[in-house]
C-alpha cells in the first residue's frame, strides 16, 4: 500500500508522539523534554527523552531515534504503510483508497472479508472442542499435557466430523460466498457441485499473524482407531493452503506470543505441538515454520524482533538436515545463530516434564554456536583416519571458521575443530587464515597493483575507525546546514553533489533539503524521516539531526562556520573520490580522479 507524504505528513500531524508514546512510557518532563526509561534497551534510570516540539525522540543509552512512525514501527513491529493505517484509523482520518479502481476496492474487500471469516471459524472450531463432539481431541491434549489455559491461549479447537457443518455456520453468519471460495477452508464438491469442509476429525491452531489476526489454520488427525483418519494413510498435520492474506513464507506459528515475551532471542522449533509445550514451559519466544523450510523472508522477519536464533529441531537425521540447511538463511538476515539438540530426552516437550523448565533454560544456554554444530557435522560426513579425509575436513572446516568475525571466537573453534578431528590446530588455523586474507574488502585492488598479502591485514584498524568517524561527522554536519541555513544550502548543491554523500539515506535527505528549499518550506527532522520507510533508514535518517539530545539540531552560522563546513565538504569529496579510485580499472579513467582529487586540495 502506497501513501503520499501529504497524507503521511497530515496523519503524523494529526497524532501527538506524546499521546503515543506515554502509552508505552512513563514520561516526566524536564525543560523541553520528557524522560523515561528506554523501552528498546534494559535501563535502570530514563535516558529516553521525547521532544514535544519536534515531535521525535531519541536515547542517549541506545542512540534508538525517530519520529511517532518509528516508534510505532520499532515497538509494535509494524510496517511502515501499517503504522500509517493505525496511526489513520486512531484519529478517524480517511485513507484514501490505492488507485482507487474497482479491482483495488474488490481485493480489500475480500482481505477484509478473509479475516472475519477466520475469526468466526476459529470461534467455531474452539467451540466444537468444548463439546461432545471434541473429546477425542481433548483427550489427546490431557495426553500431552496441555493445561486449559494453555488451550484457551493459543485459541485450540475441534474441526467436527460432520461434513458442511462450517460452510453452513459461515454462511449463516452472513459470510460472502466469493470469500468463501478464497478462504482455503473448503474444498470444491464436484458431484454437489458444493463445498466441503477441508478439515474435518482434526485438533485446529489457528495461525495469528504479527497483528494478532487469524491467517490460517493448522490441524491435526486424532487416532480414530480402526477406519479412522490416522490409518487412511492422510498426511498427520494439514495447513490452509496460501490465500489473498495467508503466505506461507512469511507467516510463523507463535510469532504474536513470541513477539509480545520481548526477548532479543528466538527459539526456532519444528511443529505446532512444539511452540505450544514451549510457551506452557515458559518458553513465549518460539515459533515454527508453516510446513515450509525457513526461508528468507521467514529470517526478515525474525530479525525485525530477534538478534539471535537457537535452532531447537529434532535430533535425528532429517532435523539435522533441516537445521544445516536452515544456519545460512538466518546467518544472512544478519542474526546471531546457535542450534541446540536434545539428547536426554526425545524431544523438547518430554525434556521440560522430566527435568523442568528451569533445567530446559539451562540447556537453551549452553546451545552451540552454529559453526561448532556444522564442524561437527563435517567431521560425521569425512573419514579421518584417511589422509585425503583429513584434508578435506580441514579446507571445509576453514570455510567455517573464517566466517567468525572475532580472532578469539577463530581460535576457540580451530580448537575444537583440532580436538574433535586430530587434524593439527596451526593446520586448521593457517587454512582459515588465507581465506580470511582472500576475502579482505581491499584484496581486489591489492591484486592490480600486484601487492602480496601478508597472512594477516596489514591495514591499522584503529586509524580506519577514525577516519570513519570523522567522515560520518562530516556528512552530518553538512546536512545539519543544509536544513538550518537557506544559503549555505546554496553553498553547499554548488559543491557538492548528492551522489558524493556516498550513502542512499544522506543522498536522499540531501535531495529532500534541496527540494524543501526551492519550495520555500522549512524542513523539519520529523517530517524527513517520514520519507524513509524502514526502521534502520528512519533510524540513520533521525540520527543525523539528533546530535543534541531529541532533535536538537539548529546550528547557528559564526565566523567558524564557513572554515569547518569547506573542510567538511573536502572531506566528503575525497572520500568519495578514493571510492571512485579503488574500484576504478581503466587507468586513463583512474588518472582524471586524480586530477580531480588534485583539484579539492
Ligand atoms: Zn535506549
């Protein structure tokens, strides 16, 4: 859904970060500011402060910035276009509709019509468990344990035996036969040319999406005995096939329970019945995939909740497999990874009976780091007896490890990797090392310059980070005059370009201070970040005119000011300049950036 900034800068108007924010926040004013604790970081005395003039906020714990868009975003993990509709509806504001075309009006209206439809079959299915129909499904629950109000949380129900009893509730609840017909809970009868119900004789979970709305379903075949579902050979567990608000790939069971626990980690298992004995063990942060391997998407979004992930799967061989296949696509997405495998017990559920929860979140801790798991896996897959086996277990360990971006964490598993294989450490750590050395950011133009790399970077680290800094100071700086002061502004589009602030968001802050500019409009933080639509660019976006606690960011021009914004502005040149150069290969071009950086100085 696509919104124009008029109509996201009238919402954001139309809302007070205050009013929002004090929903999350105990708040007390100081001077021109209110503070409380932190709702993104641990704190014990408030380093959160709010601004009611500029409309953002900002910590000084955390650096966590941005205006009531990104509050939203971060704290009830909703996407931008979603904080927009909550931000619309709260004050009755009218969005228009996308397009406004027929088509655009029919799909809403079938998404519309799909989540009540859910909702009154999961209604539906609960009370079919309380019935006489459902004991069989109840006496599977008592069998595993699952305490009522267990049940009751994750909304468990009962689809009944008795064909088209849910077509008929639905229909009688006035739900639109088009609806219906998408909603993935029926299947085609051709010789009554009708509809049958889909589930039928199964124990349901219903699956919630982020916004705690019913999406899907999950069910479950009961042990009818002889006849029954569970000896016709049919698969043991079924999902609602994808429909208009269902995706398979995107959707994790547990996510809005593991969402509200608030922990920065995620505990990743295999199945329905797992999240659920998880969360009655105390375990809220778990979810599963929906019949599908994890994904990319699935990993996106983890991430916007989780930094790290314990992958808890089956032990056996297919777990193993499935963990293995799962550590790159949650590694990618930018998460901390650790797998765990219960050995003392077959599975998670039997594990917390027998030993308790207490002793379960002990194991959860000392789970292994993935690089651990999959040398171990290596070592499973290769004959080291052999020399040829050896070899190749010490190459593939390699590659493990010089994915570990810290030296010690490098030597702690070529340790390991040593003991658990008797290949020799200063083997496995040499091995690791020139791969390392491969893939080193400069490695390219060292190549074209026929440099030899030493085993170890040559390059000072500490003196990079300087530069880094003073760089990114730079770049702030100039957008901080930009936004204060219509001439340097001026000044500045002369002489520098877009593109030299060598970085998408400040490109786009600057285009938008310059387009502000020529309309006559002033531009404040809070209505730029607006333009950005995901929380690390909204982030980046606030942070650049945060310096002075929530927003504080008018510089006011003296005699200083013209020296330090041309040492600013060489600064950004240059750097942009060498960029150019380092990845420059045609020599003719690499001499006129020469030339050019000449011309800064
Ligand atoms: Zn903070």
């Amino acid at each position: 859904m696509f919104y124009s900034p008029e109509v996201i800068e009238d919402i954001r108007l139309g809302n007070d970060i205050m009013d929002v924010v004090s929903a999350y926040v105990q708040l007390k004013q100081h001077g021109a500011y209110y503070f409380g604790l932190c709702p993104f970081h641990a704190e014990k005395s408030p380093s959160f402060s709010v601004s009611v003039d500029r409309q953002t906020f900002y910590c000084f714990g955390c650096g966590a910035t941005g205006n009531i868009y990104s509050f939203l975003m971060r704290k009830e993990n909703f996407s931008f276009p979603d904080a927009v509709q909550f931000l619309a509806e709260r004050i009755h504001y009218r969005l228009p509709e996308a397009g406004g075309a027929a088509e655009t009006h029919k799909n809403a209206r079938i998404k519309e019509g799909l989540y009540e439809v859910n909702k009154l079959a999961a209604r539906f299915f609960y009370d079919a468990l309380q019935e006489p129909e459902g004991a069989e499904a109840v006496r599977y629950l008592d069998m595993r344990g699952i305490t009522r109000k267990c049940r009751v949380k994750h909304g468990l129900g009962y689809a009944p035996l008795k064909r088209g009893a849910l077509h008929k509730y639905l229909t009688g609840a006035g739900a639109a036969e088009d609806v219906l017909e998408v909603s993935g809970l029926f299947t085609p009868d051709k010789l009554r040319a009708g509809w049958n119900d889909k589930f039928y004789g199964r124990l349901m979970f219903p699956i919630l999406d982020v916004r705690g709305r019913v999406v899907g379903f999950g069910g479950r075949v009961l042990d009818a005995g002889p006849g029954g579902d569970a000896a016709r050979s049919v698969p043991k567990y079924m999902n609602s096939p994808e429909t208009p608000v269902f995706e398979k790939s995107r959707n994790l069971y547990g996510i809005q329970n593991a969402r509200q626990a608030k922990s920065k980690e995620i505990i990743l298992v295999e199945g329905y019945m797992d999240v659920i004995s998880l969360y009655q063990g105390g375990f809220q942060n778990t979810v599963a995939a929906l019949g599908t391997a994890f994904n990319a998407q699935h990993a996106g979004v983890l991430r916007r909740y989780a930094e790290s992930a314990v992958i808890l799967f089956d032990s056996d061989e297919a777990g193993t497999k499935a963990a293995l296949r799962a550590i790159p696509v949650l590694t990618a997405a930018g998460l901390r990874v650790k797998v765990l495998q219960v050995r003392d017990a077959k599975d998670p559920d039997e594990y917390i009976k027998r030993f308790g929860s207490e002793s379960f979140g002990k194991l959860l801790g000392g789970a292994q780091h993935h690089i651990l798991f999959q040398v171990e896996d290596l070592k499973r897959r290769y004959d080291l007896t052999d020399m040829e086996g050896k070899i190749r277990f010490t190459t593939e360990a390699a590659k493990l490890l010089a994915q570990a971006e810290s030296p010690v964490e490098r030597d702690v598993y070529a340790r390991a990797a040593a003991e658990a294989s008797g290949v020799a450490f200063d083997a496995i750590m040499a091995e690791t090392e020139k791969l390392r050395g491969m893939s080193l950011p400069n490695a390219g133009m060292e190549k074209k310059l026929n440099f030899t790399r030493p085993a170890y970077p040559s390059v000072r680290p500490e003196h990079n980070k300087l530069k880094e800094k003073g760089l990114l100071e730079a770049k702030k700086l100039i957008l901080n005059l930009m936004a204060s002061d219509t001439k340097l502004l001026r000044k500045i589009n002369q002489y520098v370009s877009a593109e030299e602030m060598g970085d998408e968001v400040y490109a786009k802050l600057y285009n938008l201070l310059v387009s502000f500019a020529e309309k006559g409009r002033s531009a404040e933080p809070a209505e730029l970040i607006s333009h950005f639509e995901t929380v690390v660019e909204q982030e980046k976006a606030g942070e650049v005119f945060a310096q002075g606690g929530a927003g504080d960011r008018r510089i006011a021009a003296d005699e200083n000011t013209e020296r330090v914004l041309n040492d600013a502005m060489k600064k950004v040149k240059i750097a942009y300049l060498d960029g150019k150069i380092r990845t420059e290969t045609d020599a003719e071009a690499i001499k006129k950036l020469l030339e050019s950086k000449r011309a800064v100085y």
